[in-house]
C-alpha cells in the first residue's frame, strides 16, 4: 500500500501545481474583464493558499519516501522538490507579494526577477514529480507479478 502512495502522491502534487501554476494563474491574466490589481490580489491569495497545500505534499512526500525507500534517487528528487517549497514559500512569495501589495497601493508593475526564478522552481519541481512518478512507475514494473 505504502508502494501505491509514493506513485500517488507525486501524482496528485503534479495535478495540484499544473492545475494552478499552469493553467489557473496564466489565464488569469489573460480575462480582459479582471484588471490587473484584481488578478494580483486573487494570486496573492491562491499562492498563499497554495503554499500551505505544497507544505502539506512535501512533508507526506518526505515522511513517504523516508519511511519506504531505500534508494537514493527517489529521495534525493522528493527532497529537491521539498526543498524549493521552502525557497519559494520563505523568500520568492513574500516578496512578490510585496510587490503585488504595491501595486494595489497604487504603484506599477515592474519587471521582477522573483518572478522569473519562481517560475523557474516551478519547472524544477515539475520535472522533479514527473521523475518521481517515472521512478514510482519502474518500480511498479518490477513489483507487479
């Protein structure tokens, strides 16, 4: 059973970060009747939902593969994507939420380097969840009689 849920639960955070990083927030953007101030403000309020979601896969994640992998791989790919739930969640959120607070003070939008390196651990954490339901997968093969 413990099996099952180190493909599952990589696959469920994979649906979860597509679903809002991917599709959800872009489109966001992109409805011409939602000004810009409005958009920020319902993605301040995804992303800190979002966070504590992504908290919550990364130590199940972790306590999972700790408690039922023996190999290095699987562990070393569910603690990168643990580890960048930590860089964004401490210090690429809170300061574009900064930004997006000034921005509904009444500031403009600048172009923003966190945003770049957030998007960026996105990718990463994508790619890492997709090697770990590869390597979960694999191991099903194997396992399966």
């Amino acid at each position: 059973m413990l099996r099952l849920l180190t493909l599952l639960l990589p696959t469920l955070w994979l649906g979860v970060l597509v679903g809002v990083s991917g599709i959800a927030t872009p489109v966001k953007f992109r409805a011409p009747s939602l000004s810009l101030p409005a958009a920020l403000d319902v993605g301040r309020v995804t992303f800190r939902l979002f966070s504590r979601v992504e908290w919550v896969f990364a130590i199940l994640l972790l306590g999972l593969y700790g408690a039922v992998e023996r190999a290095v791989w699987p562990l070393a790919l569910g603690g990168l994507a643990a580890g960048l739930v930590v860089v964004q969640s401490a210090w690429l959120l809170p300061a574009l939420d900064r930004r997006a607070g000034a921005v509904l003070a009444g500031g403009t939008a600048t172009p923003s380097r966190a945003h770049r390196i957030y998007v960026a651990a996105e990718g990463c954490k994508l790619l890492a969840l997709l090697a770990l339901i590869a390597v979960g997968l694999a191991d099903a093969g194997r396992i399966a009689p």
